[in-house]
C-alpha cells in the first residue's frame, strides 16, 4: 500500500473516486470498446475530460489502450487484471443505485 496513505478506502478512492472514472471502469466490464463507442455510453463527458480519466486509468495501471495501426486510427480500450478486480465494488454500486432510484421514484 502507498505508505502516504493510512486508511484502505482513501487508497480506492483515490484510484476511482472521480466522478468519470467508476462509470468509464464500469461499461469495461463487459469487454473492450472503442474509444468513441465508450465515450458515447457517457454522453455527459467533454472530450477533454475523457481524454484526462482513461489517462489516469491507463497510468494507474486499471485499463490498457490498444492502438491499432489503421487509417483513421483505431483505440480500444480494455480492463486489466487490476481493473477486472474492480467488478464487485462497481456492480454493487450500480446495484444500489438502481434499488435506490426505484425506491426514491
């Protein structure tokens, strides 16, 4: 564990607590996209914004990019092992949201 860090949730919130990140780690689970079909599953993030958290996803080591060498260019994107582990925690939030937008409706 980062020796900066005491506590086991501000390690993991660190790693995927941003608003972006949980949902671009979630629609992975399923397997690898395209760089524009993952960006369309989250119509709400900028470019720029996108660009920034698969970065920062792709540097802490939860997802790889694949570049292929076509014209135009073509970028998936896929969970690593690390991210893969990740699968519990983001279906049991997805799950809780779910109950709780049926309950609060």
């Amino acid at each position: 564990m980062n020796k900066d860090i005491t506590c086991p949730l501000h390690y993991t919130m660190n790693l995927i607590g941003t608003k972006w990140k949980p949902l671009i780690l979630f629609h992975l689970l399923d397997g690898d996209l395209r760089s524009g079909i993952l960006q369309k599953q989250i119509p709400e993030i900028s470019n720029k914004m996108f660009t920034q958290t698969v970065r920062d996803l792709e540097q802490d080591g939860l997802i790889s990019r694949t570049v292929y060498p076509v014209v135009p260019p073509k970028v998936e994107y896929g969970l690593t092992k690390r991210g893969k582990s990740l699968e519990g925690i983001l279906r049991s939030l997805d799950a809780w949201g779910l109950k709780d937008c049926q309950h609060n409706s």
